[in-house]
C-alpha cells in the first residue's frame, strides 16, 4: 500500500487545492484545539510562499497529506541548516495506517537532501505521541509562544 507514494512541491491546479483543503483541516483541527473556530482560511497569505515550501504526498497519484517546511514566519527567521515543519496531516480517511510515518521518511529525506539538519515543530497535545515516534524530542525552542495546547518539539537528522 505504502509503494504507490510520491512526495512534491505542489504545481498543478488540483494539486495545490487539495494541498490547501488539507491544511485548512488541520488548522481547523489546532483551532478547536484551543475551543476556537476558524472562520476564514486564506490561501494567499504569505506564509504559504516564498521562502516556506509545500511539500504533499501522493499515493496512487491522489493527494494525501501536506506539509509546509517554514523558513520565515511571523518574527521566526530560521538558519539555512533549519526549517520549521507547520501543518502536517494526513486526510482524515486515511489516518492510522502507517501514511503519516512514510510521509515523515519521505520529508526526513528531503531534508537530507536539502543540507536540513534539525526541524522545530509545534506538535498538538493530540500528534505528540506521533512525532514522539518520528523521533522528536520536547524543547522550548520560542518562548514567545509556549501555548498549553502545542509542544515545541525539535529533531535532529
Ligand atoms: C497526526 C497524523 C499526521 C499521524 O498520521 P497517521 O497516518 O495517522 O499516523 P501513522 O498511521 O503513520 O502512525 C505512525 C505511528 O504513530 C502512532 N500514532 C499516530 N497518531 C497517534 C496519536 N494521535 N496518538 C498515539 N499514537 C499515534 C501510530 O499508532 C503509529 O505507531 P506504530 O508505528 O507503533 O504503529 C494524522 O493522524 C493527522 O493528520 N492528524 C490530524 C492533523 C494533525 O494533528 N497533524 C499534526 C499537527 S502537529
């Protein structure tokens, strides 16, 4: 099941809806979180362009999971050796069942690829146990935005 995957920038049309649906899901998901509602989500916000990446995944050439590999956001400015992983799911019908692992491989390797050598994250109380697994450790890495329902987490590759 796992060997029909691909991971991209997305380029085509449907490619970068379905990137964005996805990304919408999750931080619907990080609002309710926090007892809030997203009301409008806005793909043309800055952060979903240069200098942060899209990454998706694909299994049998449909769009599965996203990804955005952030090198800039807000007051955050990362090193060349570092980005910060934002908004990573797996669409909901597909969860639990070892995608969201592979796509992690996958996004380990194209950090290796690119010189990445250590990746931040802001897990939710609910994925830590995920990224636990993916090899992350706990660690305040911005004081500015310790947040009861996310843990900031860094890897190192
Ligand atoms: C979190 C998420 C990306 C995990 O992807 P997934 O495809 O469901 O996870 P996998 O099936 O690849 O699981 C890999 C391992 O992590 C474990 N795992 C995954 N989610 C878990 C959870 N919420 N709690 C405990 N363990 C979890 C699995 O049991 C599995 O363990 P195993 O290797 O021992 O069998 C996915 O559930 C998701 O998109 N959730 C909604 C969005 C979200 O919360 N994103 C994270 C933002 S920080």
């Amino acid at each position: 099941m796992l060997e029909n995957t691909q991971i991209k920038i997305p380029e085509t049309n449907e490619e970068i809806k379905k990137c964005h649906e996805i990304r919408e899901y999750v931080l619907k998901e990080s609002f309710a979180d926090d007892g809030l509602v997203l009301n409008h989500y806005d793909p043309t916000h800055p952060a979903h362009n240069h200098p942060n990446i899209s990454l998706i995944y694909l299994h049998d050439g449909v769009v599965i999971g996203s990804v955005r590999m952030d090198k800039k956001f807000e007051y955050l400015n990362f090193k060349e050796n570092e980005f910060r992983l934002a908004l990573f799911a797996i669409t909901e019908e597909l969860q639990g069942k070892g995608f969201g692992a592979h796509f992690f491989a996958g996004i380990k390797s194209w950090c290796q690829q690119n010189a990445i050598d250590t990746v931040y994250t802001n897990a939710r109380v609910k994925a830590h146990p995920f990224w636990k697994k993916m090899g992350f450790i706990d660690k305040v890495w911005d004081d500015k935005a310790v947040e009861e329902n996310e843990i900031q987490m860094v890897l190192k590759i």
